[in-house]
C-alpha cells in the first residue's frame, strides 16, 4: 500500500506572481488606494467580477468580513434576524453577530443541504438568509430562491468554499444578492488570508465599498462592468457619501498579486479536484457502512474534500475507524465526535441560545470530512480510498470480535 499524501500541502503560487510582488516591494505602493488607476487589488476585483459574470466586485481581508460588509450593506436593523444553516463553519453566525444581527439556524439534510422544510417553516420572522453552500454542497438555489423572493427576504450566498461550483450553469455565488468567497489557504485560490464580495446591485457595492474603507473619495476608484464609469454607481456612492462608518476591511496589493496569477488556474483545479473526488467517492462507496451522497440534479462540483456517512456503526465502532484511518496516516474528521469542531453548532456557544437541531446534530455524528486537495495524484488518491478501505475492515472486525 502506497504512503499517505500530506494533504495539507499547498500547491505553488504561479511563478508570475514572484515579479509582480517584486514590482510591489520596490515601490512600496501596498495600499490600494495610492495608485491613481489599475492597482492590483482593482484589477483583482475587474478580473473576478469577469470570471463570474458579475457587475461588481468588491475585495476584502476575508470570506468573513464579506459576509459582514453584506449584511451591513443590507441595511438591516439591529437585531435582524438572519437564517443560516446549522451545518456551516462558525464564521458564519459570527458575521451575523458581528453586524448586529441574530442568527437563526435550520435543519440540515444526511446529505448535507438545507432541509427545505425547515427552512421554509422559519422563513417567516427573518429579515435576511445565508446560504452557505458548505464544503461545496449546494442546495437546491432554484427552490431557496423562489421562497425567498415571493417574501422579498434578500439571499447571501456564503460561497467561501464553491469557487467554481455551478448550479444549472450559473455559478455559485451569483445566483442570490450578494455572493462571497475565500481566499484562505484551504479554499480554491490562495492568498493566505483575503475575500471577495460579488453582486449587480449598485447600491449595494456602494454601500459595501464605502463601509470596507474607502474613505473620502477613495470610491472613485472603484469602476462599473469592464472598467468602465458607471452612473448608477456613481450616483449610488454620492447617496452614501459621509454616511456609513468605515470599518477598514481592504485588502492589501501584495495579496491580490499572489490571487491574480492563480485565477487562470482555476478551471484545472477545479477539474482536478472533481475528478479526484469522484474517484475516492466510487472506490470507498463499495464498502456497505460508507454513503456518499450524490451531487444534486443541476449542480457541477468544484470539491478538494470529500464528505460521506457511516452506515451501520455504532459510536465506539466510528471512534475506531477514525482512529485506524489516522494510524495509517490519513486524518479523518467526523464533525460531530471532537469536542471543538468549528463546524458542530452546538460548540458555537457564543450564541445566546444555542438551538436543538436534532437532525442536523444526527448527520454530524456520522459524518466524515476528508482533505482532498487538487494536486493529488492518481496513486496518492488511491492510497487514501485503499487506507480508508482498510480502515473500515479493521473497525468493523473489531466490532464483530
Ligand atoms: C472558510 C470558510 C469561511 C470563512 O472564510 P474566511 O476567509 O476564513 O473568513 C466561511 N464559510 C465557509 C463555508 C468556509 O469554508
């Protein structure tokens, strides 16, 4: 059996990026604003707004601070409530209590999405909705849609980890409002650290862009579709002028010249990633205790992790294939057994009211989370189907001893 890959790992930063940091640390000229036009950081925001088919772009410190800027640029009253799903990471209601807002959770599927019901049962006394679309799984966007806009409740998608992701051919993030993603070393492209908010709504960006850190006349710099001056835009950023406050959540040139070289390799990372998936996903789905849940009818991929259930084992029995995993050098995460995971709602215990969500509390406690990053190998991805194989023999043997 082949050694486990570290899966922690990083890919390089496009050698290209090296001459423009370069560039960068002779001039200086690290704050977006300085330049008169063009700085990385704005053409960042031009290049990405492109790639999605966007009208705007607004780049930010963080997926986080996105979604924070979102809500706020929403307008919504303190103590709005804001729907979220009960499996997401935990910056997600943290942004919701961030911009003063109350987060409320609803159940989440076996397979990892909105449960419908649920949602559609809580829509009532909310006055804004997350999406996030976790670990890449995507719910069902036409039917959240339809729900949210016959009650005129505005979507955010929280699309940290879907770069990539397409739902009947538009892609993820541009389908509600607003759409953020990650620029976090575990997401699609790396910067370290670094967001990004996509939306058409002028008076929405206008209101993001000023409260991001664009004081005075810095907004100026910020352009329409292409470049180009846009009179909604402008006439939106004079409405708002001097009346938001400024919370300094910009990024900064040297991050937008690592992410800039890594945008053209996103469509081979993506098809990498997804092949590589969907291999491990039909080697270990033989093993009767793993299920794999199926990509929706509509929805394109865009994983560098897999995510299945265990059928049939008891907690003792789950607790020994993980451990048996990671002996042979392959860490599985079940979301639900550490007493940690940022990902179980009921650790987000800075919640005023930390919620039952029984279902969603049953599907963590079986649900696994494995690092499957883009650049793996055939052979390295073998080698973890083969461990988690093997990993599964010998829990279920010892079960049955
Ligand atoms: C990574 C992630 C975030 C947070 O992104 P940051 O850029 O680290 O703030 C939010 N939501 C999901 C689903 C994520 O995977």
């Amino acid at each position: 059996m082949q050694q486990a890959p570290d899966v922690h790992q990083a890919e390089p930063i496009p050698a290209a990026a090296r001459e423009a940091i370069e560039a960068l640390l002779q001039s200086g000229d690290l704050f977006r604003y300085t330049a008169p036009e063009n700085a990385p950081v704005a053409l960042l925001e031009r290049e990405f707004a492109d790639l999605l088919g966007s009208r705007y772009a607004l780049a930010v410190s963080s997926c986080s601070a996105a979604l924070f800027l979102s809500l706020k640029a929403l307008g919504l009253p303190r103590d709005a409530r804001v729907l979220i799903p009960g499996f997401t990471f935990a910056a997600v209601p943290s942004s919701v209590i961030h911009a003063d807002c109350v987060p409320v959770l609803c159940e989440v599927g076996d397979n990892y999405r909105i449960d419908l019901a649920d949602f559609a049962a809580r829509l009532d006394d909310v006055q804004a909705v997350i999406i996030s679309h976790m670990r890449g799984h995507t719910s069902d966007m036409d039917a959240i849609m339809t729900l949210c806009d016959a009650r005129g409740i505005p979507v955010i998608e929280d699309a940290a980890h879907s770069l990539g992701t397409t739902w009947n051919g538009r892609n993820i993030g541009t389908i509600g409002r607003v759409g953020c993603f990650s620029f976090q070393s575990y997401k699609m492209i790396n910067a370290g650290e670094g967001g990004i908010l996509v939306t058409d709504d002028a008076d929405l960006v206008a209101r993001a862009v000023i409260m991001s850190g664009a004081y005075e006349h810095n907004w100026k710099k910020h352009k329409g579709p292409r470049g180009e001056n846009s009179a909604d835009l402008a006439e939106a950023f004079g409405r708002w002028q001097n009346k938001l406050p400024l919370y300094n959540l910009r990024l900064n040139n040297l991050s937008a010249a690592v992410i800039r070289p890594q945008i053209p390799e996103l469509a081979r990372r993506v098809r990498d990633g997804r092949a590589g998936h969907d291999h491990v996903a039909a080697r270990i789905a033989v093993s009767p205790h793993i299920e794999v849940p199926a990509p929706l009818p509509g929805e394109v991929r865009a994983p560098d992790s897999i995510q299945f259930n265990l059928v049939g084992l008891d907690e003792p029995a789950i607790r020994a294939f993980a451990a048996a995993a990671e002996r042979r050098g392959v860490k599985v995460q079940v979301f639900g057994l550490s007493t940690d995971n940022a990902r179980a709602f009921w650790n987000w215990q800075f919640l005023a009211q930390v919620p039952d969500l029984p279902q969603t509390r049953a599907m963590l406690m079986k649900a696994c989370d494995v690092r499957l990053p883009v650049h793996l190998t055939a052979a390295q991805l073998d080698a973890v189907a083969d461990i988690l194989l093997a990993a599964m023999d010998e829990a279920t043997q010892a079960a049955a001893a």
